[in-house]
C-alpha cells in the first residue's frame, strides 16, 4: 500500500465498483493460488525425484529467474503497447506452459532437468504478465480510487499465500503433484477472460510510443539518475539473496527437520503466509514512523527468526517462528513498494515496478542457489542459519544506503508546456537535438548555482538527455550556459513532457540566484554529425527561411 491513503478498510467499495477491476481482481485471486500451489507441486516433486537440496532449492531459482531477466523488457512492452493485450497474450503463454507441465508429468516422463525447464517457462509467463498488469490498474479505476485498487491487488496475493500453499500441501498429499500443476493451468483461464471481457479505453498518447529498445534504456537510465530508486533496487537485491531459503529450503525443512511430508510443508508456507497478511494490516499503524527504522527493525527480527527456524525440530516449533518472518518479510517489501510507487511518475511506472521485481526476484533466485549449495554441503539446518546470518548482515549493510520517506512535493508530471517553435520542417526521428540554455548569476552566487544546477542535471539525464553539462564564461563572469543533448526530436519532446513538479522546484530554486530570476535564452540544434548531411550541396532543409547564399560564410 501507498502511504497517506485510506485503506481498503477505510473506502471498501471504492475501487470494487468498477466492475473491469473487480472481475480482474477476484480472478488474479485464483491466478495466485495456482501460482502458489504450483510451487508446492514444483517442489515437493523435485524432492522425489532427487531429494538433493541444491535440485530442490533450484526449482524456486527456475521460477523466480524469468523475474530478473524478463521483467525489465515487459516493463518497457507494458509501458508502450496495449496492456490489456500484452497480459492476455503472457497469461495464454504461461497457461501452454502450465499445461506442457502437467502433460509431461502425467506421462510420467518429468526428469529433474525437464522440470526446472517447464517452471523456468511457467515462470517467464507470470514475469512477462506482471507489470502490465500491475500498470494496467490505472486504467481501470479512477486516480481517486488507485491508492485502493493498489492494496486491493497487494491482499489478494497475500491471500492466496496465506492458504495456497496449505492447499497445495492437501492437494499434493491427497492427488499428487500432476493434480497441482493441471489446477494451475486452470487457474490461468478466469483472468484470461476477465482481461478480454475488459473493455479498455486508452487515452491517446501526445507522441508516438519508444521502441522496447529505446524504452528498456530509457528506464536504466532513469534508475541511474534517480538515487531513492537506486537504493531500493540495491536492497531489494541484498533482501532477496538473504531471506531466500524460506522458499527454497521448506521442503527440506518439512522433510529434514520437522520428519513431515508434502502437508506438512503447505501447512508451513501456509503459516508465513498467515504472517504476510499480518504485515500488511499492520501497515496503517507503522505509516507515521521513519521507513528507515521499519526496514531496519523488520530485517533484524526476520534474520533471527529464520536462525530461530533452522533450530526447529517440531512443527509447533516452526509455525510460530514462520508467522513472525512471515510478518517482517511483508513489511520490507511493502516498504520497497511505497517508495517506488511514490518516486516514480506514471510514465516510468510500468518500467520502475518491473526493475523492483527483477530485483526482489533475482536477488531469491541466486539466494537460492547459494543456500542450497550450503544445504548440500553442510546440511538443512545450516543453510537456513546462514540465511539468517546473511539477513542480519544485509540489516547493516542496507543503513548505509539509506531510504528517504516520501517529501511533500509530487513526482507527477506537472502541465505539459507547449511545443517549442520550429522551422526546419523536424519529423520526430530527425536528430541529435543540442540544447543550450543561458543565465545570467552575480559572481558572489556563482557556487551556489553551480550546486543548485547540478540537481538540474542530474534530472535532466533521468528524463532521457545526454552529455549534460555547465559552462562559465571566462570573460563574463556572470554568463553561464547549460547544454545538453537528445537522440531525436521526439526524444527532446518526451523529456519535457516528463518534468515532474519535483523537478520544477528543483530548477526554481536554481533560478532563484539568478539575476532576473529565469532564464535569459533558449537555443535549439538540429546537429549534422559525419554521414547525415545532405548528399547534393544545393540540397535544402525544408522551412529554411534564409537561401544559402556561398557569400554568407
């Protein structure tokens, strides 16, 4: 959930009365608890047919690396196609896949390597469909009820993980593993209608879509430029790695420690998820404190509980320590979320909440080899300890890269401005353009702007310019002038329109040492660099005003 909004509790029919988001909504609801119950299926049949911990701590790897390699891409597809098509085409993929699994292992020709392929790909259509699922809510609901719709969607996964994997542990015990992945497949077909029965009307864009090239480098390079996102990737990353074996390890756990079988590792999933939900109601009372002291009190009591878990010898041992990692687990992601969903404007949003899930999912994937390597080598019991260890270590570590709580001013694009004047005859591909923008600063504030500009700049790059730079002038010390560049012309366009009222007050406060208070010109090139130029001499630009004349130098 989002800070300072009304919970779901608060406003309970504000998002359910639109009818596209509700239909959706109680269908991603079975689509999780397929998920979910897929992973158990997953794992317990990994377990009978090797029973090594670093096989079984590989299938949570195989579903969980589609995250970190594929979201990125699908944030930038959902970012610059039709949402509503890009997520029925992904939820029919991971639907064929969901199926090939089930096939495979009704004919009895699932093989340890077949399997950690099929979840690779099952899992490459849940990473595929997320963000522009994810993003699609704005379209469905009106910006005052989104903060809802977004928690709605945060409590049906945690829902679904409170009892999926519980039912998965029933499932799995009383029909086997083959039962489990046919109900996913299933579980994949309500959602698919209800995105096609929604009827989406998009508002047109102002300028034509990036490419995915040109989108997924767009969105590097704003997490580049953008510090609060850097930092909440870099400990999503390091969270990830750390708390990884509570997924993959809990078979073992089940089978190892505590001497149970397929029910009693559902009945254990099912006790963090118990603890997930937990996490997320308390999340109301914790908004009025720092995140920062959240983050850093939910990592320390979670990397204790799971020390605490690898002593557990009983399931009455387990379920209590589970609830509380449970808990602490939800809170430090649902922190991460605030911060994205807060920092990143709309037009980043599908590309920012995708960099967030490659990141939480990449960090568990390669967790998760690590702690099964430690399993197989040293035993259940340490490789759980030593995610514990490594949890506490990364609560260290993560102060160092510290998370600012949201300010008062809005990321949100503020009022598109006009279209500069132009009368070369521009086409949107027509490029590079070269920026250069003049001020006039009394010397004895010359520092003070040049710090204030550098917050300029750094902006200026998150929107998509280049080569951005500040000029003195060394015979007026009063002139300074600011260039930068951008690929195309539509390129220069886009990074205008995404100029947020943080970056607004950022560039007043820059003018406000200034001698008049703005700036004193504007300059626009089109350059020419070697190989685009015009082939013949007496070609012309269109719209050029003045002849060329050999004369005018």
């Amino acid at each position: 959930m989002t800070p300072n909004v009304s919970s779901p509790a608060e406003k309970p029919r504000s998002a359910l009365r639109h009818l596209a988001f509700r239909r959706i909504l109680f269908a991603s609801l079975l689509s999780n608890f397929g998920l979910l119950i897929n992973g158990v299926g997953a794992g317990w049949a990994m377990t009978e047919l090797s029973g090594k911990p670093e096989k079984v701590a590989l299938v949570q790897t195989a579903l969980m690396l589609p995250f970190m390699l594929f979201s990125i891409p699908a944030g930038a597809i959902s970012d610059t196609y039709d949402r509503r098509k890009v997520s029925m085409v992904m939820l029919l993929f991971a639907f064929c896949s969901a199926t090939l699994l089930t096939g495979v292992a009704a004919a009895h020709l699932l093989t340890p390597g077949i399997l950690l392929v099929l979840c690779f790909l099952v899992g490459t259509g849940n990473a595929m469909f997320g963000p522009p699922w994810q993003a699609s809510v704005s379209e469905q609901v009106p910006a005052e009820d989104l903060p809802q719709a977004i928690a709605f969607n945060s409590m049906s996964y945690n829902i679904a993980r409170s009892f999926g994997p519980a039912l998965g542990g029933i499932i799995v015990a009383a029909a086997g593993a083959v039962t489990a992945f046919g109900i996913t497949a299933v579980c994949y077909l309500p959602i698919t209608i209800a995105f096609y029965m929604w009827q989406r009307v998009a508002e047109p864009p102002r300028l034509p879509p990036e490419r995915v090239g040109g989108a997924i480098v767009s969105g590097i390079r704003y997490l580049i430029n953008a510090p609060p996102m850097r930092a909440v990737i870099l400990r999503s990353v390091m969270t990830g790695v750390a708390g990884a074996a509570l997924f993959s390890l809990m078979p073992l756990v089940a089978r190892d420690l505590i001497g149970g079988g397929p029910l009693t590792y559902g009945i254990l999933l099912g006790a963090f998820g118990v603890g997930a939900v937990s996490g997320a109601f308390l999340m109301p009372r914790l908004r009025h404190l720092p995140k920062e002291h959240v983050i850093a009190t939910s990592g320390i009591i979670l990397g204790v509980a799971i020390i605490l878990l690898a002593l557990s010898r009983s399931l009455w041992a387990a379920m209590p320590v589970l609830l509380v990692a449970g808990c602490c687990w939800m809170q430090l992601l649902t922190q991460y979320n605030i911060v994205i969903q807060t920092q990143a404007p709309r037009w980043i949003t599908g590309r920012a909440l995708a960099s967030y899930q490659a990141a939480t999912a990449g960090g568990i994937a390669m967790g998760a080899w690590l702690w099964g390597s430690v399993a197989q080598h040293m035993g259940t019991g340490w490789g759980i300890a030593a995610s514990g260890i490594a949890m506490l270590l990364v609560t260290a570590i993560g102060r160092k890269l510290r998370i600012a709580d949201p300010g008062a001013v809005s990321e949100t694009e503020v009022k598109q401005m006009a279209d500069p004047d132009e009368v070369l005859g521009l086409t949107g591909r027509s490029g590079p353009i070269l920026i250069e923008i003049d001020y006039s600063v009394d010397p004895d504030q010359a520092r003070q702007f040049y710090e204030l500009m550098q917050n300029v700049g750094q902006f200026r790059r998150r929107n998509g310019a280049y080569q951005w730079s500040l000029a003195r002038d060394v015979g007026d010390g009063s002139a300074w002038v600011e260039r930068f560049s951008c690929p195309t012309w539509h390129d220069y366009l886009r990074q205008r329109d995404r100029m947020t009222a943080r970056d607004r007050l950022v560039h007043e406060l820059a003018l406000e040492v200034t001698r008049t208070g703005q700036v004193e010109r504007v300059r626009r090139f089109l350059e020419r660099p070697t190989g685009s130029v015009r082939w013949r001499s007496e070609s012309r630009d269109p719209g050029v005003l003045v002849p060329f004349s050999p004369s005018s130098g």
